[in-house]
C-alpha cells in the first residue's frame, strides 16, 4: 500500500479473511462528542465567562474544528450549570449533559457571573448572551441559529426559565446588539424557581436570610422582610396571561432535600393557569439530582419535546 495523505473514501478496505476473528458492521452515523473548553463568550466589568461546548462528532458529519468548517448544522442547547448561584463547577457534570451532544444537539454550558462578582439578573442577562454568541458563531460550531433551546439545574433551572421571560434585546444587557436570545424551548431540571414560602430549600436552616444563597443572589438581603425582592426572584410570580414564554419541561425529585419538588408543581400550575405551555415530570424517590435524570428514559423525553418545538 502506498504511504500518502490518503482521502477516506479512496482508502483500500481491509478484507482478508482472518480465523477467528468476528467482524462488525458500522454505518458512519455512530455520535461521539467533542469538547470544546473555556470560550469566552463574554467579558463585563472586567469579569470574563466563559462556555464549555460539546460537538456532535461521527465519521460522516465531523464536528468543526480550526480551519475545517461543520459539514452539518445542529440545534443548540444552551444549558445553565446550577450552583445555588454561586461560583460553578461547569466541569463535573460534563459527562451526563454529553448524552444529549451524542443524540445529536452542540451543547454550551454557561458559567455565569455567580453571586461573589454581582447580583440578580446578571445570571440571566449572562445566559441570554450565550444564546446570542451561540447565534452570531453559529458557522464556527455547526449551529442551527432557528433551532436553539435553553436548559439547566437547580440555580441554572431558575436561570433557564427567567431567561425565558425577560426580553432585553433592546437593553445595554445584551452585548451583540440585533442579534435575538430567544428560544424554541426550555428544559428545567429541578430549578430553584420559588422563594416564597418557608420549607421552598428544606435543608437550608438560613433560607432567605441576607447569607442564604438566595439572598446573596440579591445583594446580601433580608428576603423574609422583603416580599418584593423574594416575588422577583420567584419565576411564577412574574409570569401572567401576558407573558412571552416558550414552551418549558420540568422534571423533578419527589424527595429533593435541596430544593423543594413544590417549586416545579407551582410553577407548571401557574404557567398552565396563565395559558402557556408546560408539562412536568415527577421522579418517585429521587433527590437533588443525579443518575435518574440522566436515564435512557429522560434523555428520550427532553430528546422528544425539544425535537417537538424545534422541528
């Protein structure tokens, strides 16, 4: 055989009969995944963030790399890592949030600026403005810019979902102006969407106090002697006939001892009292997370909805 730079396609098989060997058929459409790491998709006040993306990558429609453009475009999930509004481990939950990378999704998990640096919105306006750098380098990661979703955990549940509602295209919050960071969807994995009533994080003693992660995100107050800021915090509170939102699935553990499975319920009660879209699943005996929702079963069923508003 000749030694040169050889094209796939040109390349002699492999063909002779071995003893004892098995062979296996491929079709070239098996999903790997490739990791991007630390892009910065933005810098405010000095304060850089980044995204940690994952690529869809099979021997027929390679991922986009340096110099080599996507042969294929893909939706996009936006996905916002929980952290209780702190400082995240966007890293840690890589391997799980790649199983929607390998069902064919580029995936863009958002660090945003945590409760340390700054307060509420700024986690919001940060996921947004992922959305819309995902849009404006759409080419550069074999982006579909019509088809992008937003999803997250916990902290990035509440995120995924405000970001949903608040529209600041016009604002000096969005950093690529003309460029939209609106969604088809949003996937809510046991989001931190209520504040309002006493047991919403059952295992926090100081819940809504001024060092409770909740008051942190808003500044370092008193959220129990502040109705006001607790209600702007709390994602249905803020949500009526009116409000532009796009279709939104939660999941949630029946035994979350972090944050309290009633957040999901009321959210999805008032979003359906309100005419909009949802549809909620409740995992018997699961808790804050973990392998349950990363099952065959639930990829399946984010896999569906997404694809259902989508297209």
């Amino acid at each position: 055989m000749e030694v040169k730079a050889w094209e796939y396609d040109e390349f002699p098989e492999f063909d002779e009969e071995i003893a004892g060997a098995t062979w296996l058929d491929t079709t070239g459409d098996e999903m790997g995944v490739r990791y991007v790491p630390n892009v910065e998709y933005e810098c405010v006040d000095g304060v850089s963030r980044v995204l940690q993306i994952l690529l869809p990558n099979s021997r027929n429609a390679k991922a986009p790399r340096p110099g080599r453009p996507a042969s294929c475009s893909y939706p996009c999930v936006v996905y916002v890592q929980g952290s209780a509004w702190m400082q995240q481990d966007v890293y840690g939950n890589l391997p799980a949030i790649a199983r929607l990378a390998e069902r064919g999704y580029v995936v863009a998990v958002v660090q945003y600026r945590d409760s340390s640096v700054t307060s509420f919105p700024a986690p919001v306006q940060d996921a947004r403005n992922a959305v819309r750098f995902m849009r404006v380098h759409a080419q550069e990661y074999g982006v579909d810019a019509a088809r992008m979703a937003m999803m997250g955990d916990s902290s990035g549940g509440h995120t995924a979902v405000y970001a949903g509602i608040m529209h600041d295209d016009d604002t000096e919050a969005n950093l690529f102006p003309g460029t939209s960071a609106e969604v088809g969807c949003i996937v809510n994995y046991y989001g931190s969407t209520d504040l309002t009533f006493d047991d919403s994080n059952p295992s926090t003693p100081n819940h809504n106090l001024p060092d409770s992660p909740e008051g942190m995100e808003m500044g370092g107050i008193n959220l129990r002697e502040d109705k006001a800021a607790r209600e702007l915090l709390t994602v249905r509170c803020n949500i009526d006939e009116k409000t532009r939102i796009a279709p939104v699935f939660s999941v949630h553990g029946t035994k979350d001892r972090t944050v309290n499975t009633r957040c999901s319920v009321l959210l999805h009660q008032r979003l359906v009292e309100t005419g909009h879209e949802s549809c909620l699943y409740l995992l018997r005996g699961a808790d804050h997370g973990g392998p349950e929702f990363w099952t065959a079963q639930m990829m399946d069923l984010v896999d569906d909805f997404i694809q259902e508003h989508l297209g």
